[in-house]
C-alpha cells in the first residue's frame, strides 16, 4: 500500500514538472516569436526610415517620382528576396518602364513583367509608346522562365497615380504576406514623404517665381542639364524672345551670340563655381549686363542662374552727370574769361574813369553770376543731404512780391521786357512760410521770366487766395488775372503765386520735365544756357512747405509758373 502511494507520488512530481516544463518551452516560445516579430518589425521601420532618409538626400531640382521607386529598389535587397525590381512611370508622350534584375530572367519573363503593369494603366495609356531599359544582370536566352510570384503596387502622388512599382520572381507563391504588407506600406510612406516634400518645394517654387516675375532685372535659373526652370518677362524682353514659346537655354545663347557665349560660360560656372560677367551691351529694349553664376547645396552643384541686370537708367544718370558737369564748367568759364580779359585791358592801358566803372560792372555782373551757381549747387547739395531747413515766420505775401518787383525792375528795363504785379482780394497778410526761401523762388522764378522772354515782352507776377474746392480759372477771373493755367488744381486753402511771360513757351512733353534737376540740360534751357537747378530748388522749397509747384505754356505765345503755400485758418 505504502508502495503504491509513494508511485502515485512520483507520478503527480513527474507531471508536475512535465507541466511546468511544457509550460516554460511554450512561453520560451511564445517570447522567441514575439522577440523575433519585433526584430522584424523593427527591421522593416529602420527599413522604411532608410528609404525616406535616401528620398529626403536626392530632392532638390530633380525632384520626381522616379527618386521615389529607385531609392525602394536600392534598399530591397535588405528586406526581400526577389528577381526582378520594375517601375512604370506615365508621362504625357509616353510611359517609362525600367527594371532591375538582380538575378538573370530571359526576355520572356522581362516582357510577362511588362504586360502585367500595362493591364494595370489606366485607359489613356493603354496604346502609349513604352521607352524601355534595363540595368542589373543580364538577360539570357538559355532560362526557361515564367512569372511564378507579382506584386504591383500603385504609385499615387498628389492623390493621382503616376506610375506603378512591381516586384516579380520564378518562384511561386514566393512572396509571403507580412513581405507584401511591409513593402505595399513602405511604398505608400515613401509616396506621401514626396508629396510632402514635393508640395513644400512647388510652395517655394512658386513664391520664387512670383518673386523673380516681379524683378525689373531679368532671371532666368537652369538645373544640371541645362534645362530652364525659371525664366520672368525681363529676362525675355532683354533677350528678345517675349513671343517664343517653349524657351531654351539655347535661345538666349542663340540671342545673345554676338554679345556673350552664354552656353559656355554657364558649363564653366558651373564647373568652376565661378561668376561670370559680360561687357555692357545695347538692345533694342536698353543697355544690359548679363552675370552668371552657379547654384549649390553644401555638397554639389544644382544648376545655373543668369541675371540680364538692365543698366539703362544708370546710363542715362551717367550722361546726364556728363553733361552737367560739362555744363557747370561752361557755365563757370564764360564769367571767368570775362573777368579775366576786363582785368587785362585794365592792366594794359590807362582808362578813362568811366570805362574802368564798366569794367568793374562787368565783373561784378561775372563774379555775381558764379556766386549765385555756386549758391544753387550748395542749396541742391543741402537739399540731397537733408539739411536744407525751413524758418517759418508770420509774412505778407504781397510785400514780398512788391519788394521783388522793385528788385527786378532795372533788370527788366535792361532787357526791355515790363514786369509788374496783379493781387487778388481777400489775400491774408499773416501767413506762416519762410520769407528768405520764398523770396529765393520767387527770386529763380523772375529771372528765368526775364531770361527767357522775347524783347518787348511782359511778365505779371499773379496772386490770389485759393478756397479748397472752389474753381482756380473762375478765382483767377474774378481778380482779373490772365495766365496761361489751363487747368484747376485740387488743393486746400492756400496762396497761389504765379509768375507769368510772354516768351517763347514750352513744349508740351517738356513741361514734366521742368523741375527734375540737371533735365533741363539738353531742353529748354539749351539755347540760352543755365543749369536748371533753380527749379529743382524751387520745387523742393514749396515741398518742405507742404505746397505744390508746375508750370503751364502755350507755344509761342509764353508760359506760367505756379506754387502754392498751404493757409492755415
């Protein structure tokens, strides 16, 4: 009995342990497959960070699908087997197909390939011409193969599929399901990482483009083979092409041939990493530079910017600094000469005592003539620098035209030209301006009048009180005022000054250009000299007054010069 007992005893031991273990090989077990499914799985994720890491490297100007399906095919061989690797990729003219063997197929299995993906394309691309190429191992006619095993995976982009990626082998069944699910999702995370990435740099894209559009210099930008992918208006004005469609690289080489080899000088920028400059060159359109340069990464070159930079407003600026300065030293020789030759014929015989006073009025009108240039060029200089400061004061304005009339008036005689005054009613006599400056304009005003009127001519210095709103032609009327103002003026409650000739007058077109400094040169003061620089001055005098300054003229007949001194009630 105690036998038995002791037996059943070992027994229960025994199949305690049995059950302890089973129970430790099954958990063992259990753990093994866990471990070994998360050493899988993080496989595939390093797999998939991989891919999306070598996506992120290839961007830049070459951005296209295609980066997407050769960067899944160089990493496959760390995920899965297989023997054949594929893309198809559908463009407007024809469809892409390329396929990686990495282990040698015969052709039949190659083409099997092929018409598996095209059952795959949409409608449109069914009769489309297939550019096909191969890379990997060779093909050989010796194999007898078909397709055993196919996974097709759609590439969509931007929500529309652009292609297809397939991997294909021998063997049957060969591809197992957590292999196809892992691939079929990497694909789908490489495809929206480029979307991503791709609607980022269309964003960029477009902001440069809208940025370049609006640059008066022309830009166009290249990539490593030459082809354009920007390219604004200016760039085509400059180059003559603004009606060429499908713009080349070559057409602006083409363009600009007898100027600058562009084609050789983006190669070399391109290679050396230098920047190129041409000569200055004229078009139809203007004068132009042209720069070229290379665009980089840290590591390699991306392509090739060349900037049509429009230098025809510094060409213009340089003449006319050319000609002012001319101007300025013609302006100061003739009183030096005079002077000069007076001081001579004094020193070289003895005069009579009223022959030495002419002689000593001719220099004084000489010396008086550079004073008052070298004053305006220093008033001008003060105005560019900011310096030019106002001292407003309580004045009468019809005082000051009274004592400039009387100033004037031997002047006018001499020249045999009548000057005199109409005032308006109802005229304020406190009014807050700086009576020096306005007297200065004034002062520029008047003797322009007299230097550009004919022998027997007038000039009428005009003023009234302007109420804002109300018709100048019908204020001037009123006060009995004739001016050659064709127009009214929408200003507030100001003064209005004219001084009116009876001289030659001024073009139309010309007329704007009045008041910008050193313009006059080649115009209206070209006959009878000056440097035109009293009306610049004058214009930023009324300015920094609040004012306003112009001039209207009828051909012939003579012109009128206005400006106004806001009133303040």
């Amino acid at each position: 009995m105690l036998t038995e007992i002791i037996i059943v005893i070992v027994f229960i031991i025994l199949a305690v342990i049995l059950a302890v273990e089973l129970f430790i090989f099954f958990k063992n077990k259990k753990l093994a497959q866990d471990l070994q499914n998360r050493e899988e799985s993080a496989k595939y994720k390093m797999y998939e960070i991989e891919i999306l890491n070598r996506l992120s490297e290839k961007t830049g100007y070459s951005l296209s699908a295609q980066n997407v399906v050769e960067v899944i095919i160089e990493s496959l061989p760390d995920l899965i087997d297989y023997s054949c690797a594929s893309y198809m990729l559908f463009l407007p003219e024809k469809i892409n197909f390329r396929v990686y063997l990495k282990n040698s197929v015969s052709g039949e299995f190659v083409e099997e390939v092929k018409l598996k993906m095209l059952e795959s394309s949409p409608v449109d691309f069914k009769n489309k011409k297939v550019d096909q190429m191969l890379w990997g191992a060779d093909m050989s006619a010796e194999i007898e193969d078909s397709v055993g095993s196919f996974l097709n995976i759609p590439l969509v982009i931007s929500g529309k599929t652009v292609g297809y990626f397939s991997l294909a082998d021998a063997r049957p069944n060969f591809f197992k399901e957590k292999e196809i699910l892992a691939v079929t999702e990497i694909a789908k995370r490489a495809t929206d990482a480029f979307t991503k990435l791709q609607d980022a740099v269309e964003s960029e894209n477009n902001k440069m483009n809208s940025l370049v559009s609006s640059m008066t210099d022309g830009v166009l930008m290249t990539d490593m083979d030459y082809r354009l992918l920007v390219v604004n208006s200016a760039a085509r004005r400059a180059a003559g092409l603004e009606n060429k469609a499908d713009l080349s690289v070559l057409d602006f080489a083409e363009s600009l041939k007898e100027k600058f080899d562009l084609k050789d000088k983006i190669e070399e920028s391109i290679r050396l990493d230098k920047v190129f400059t041409s000569e200055e060159f004229s078009r139809n359109v203007g004068f132009f530079k042209v720069l070229v340069s290379s665009v980089r990464d840290k590591y390699k070159p991306l392509g090739c910017v060349v900037v049509f930079r429009d230098i025809t407003k510094e060409k213009e600026i340089e003449q006319i600094k050319e000609d002012f300065i001319s101007m300025i030293v013609h302006e100061l020789r003739s009183p030096l000469d005079s002077i000069k030759k007076m001081i001579e014929l004094m020193r070289a015989a003895e005069m009579k005592k009223a022959k030495r006073q002419e002689c000593y009025q001719m220099i004084h009108s000489s010396s008086s003539d550079m004073l008052e240039l070298v004053n305006n060029l220093l008033d001008m200089a003060k105005i560019e620098a900011g310096k030019f400061e106002l001292k407003k004061q309580t004045s009468n304005i019809a005082e000051i035209i009274k004592t400039r009339v009387l100033f004037f008036d031997i002047s006018a005689k001499d020249a045999k030209v009548k000057i005199t005054s109409q005032l308006g009613a109802g005229i304020p006599d406190k009014v807050e301006f700086d009576p020096h400056t306005i007297s200065q304009v004034l002062n520029n005003l008047i003797s322009n009048a007299i230097k550009f009127n004919k022998e027997n001519g007038a000039i009428q210095i005009q003023a009234l009180f302007h109420k804002k709103g109300a018709s100048l032609q019908k204020e001037a009327v009123d006060s009995g005022i004739d001016w050659f103002i064709k127009k009214d003026i929408n200003i507030p409650d100001s003064l209005f000054v004219a001084v009116t000739n009876t001289g030659e007058g001024i073009a139309e077109e010309q007329i704007n250009k009045l008041f910008n400094k050193f313009v006059q040169v080649k115009t209206v003061f070209a006959k009878k000299g000056g440097t035109g620089l009293g009306l610049a001055i004058t214009k930023s005098i009324i300015e920094s007054h609040g004012g306003v300054v112009g001039a209207d003229s009828v051909e012939g007949h003579g012109a009128t010069f206005y400006f106004t001194l806001p009133v303040k009630q």
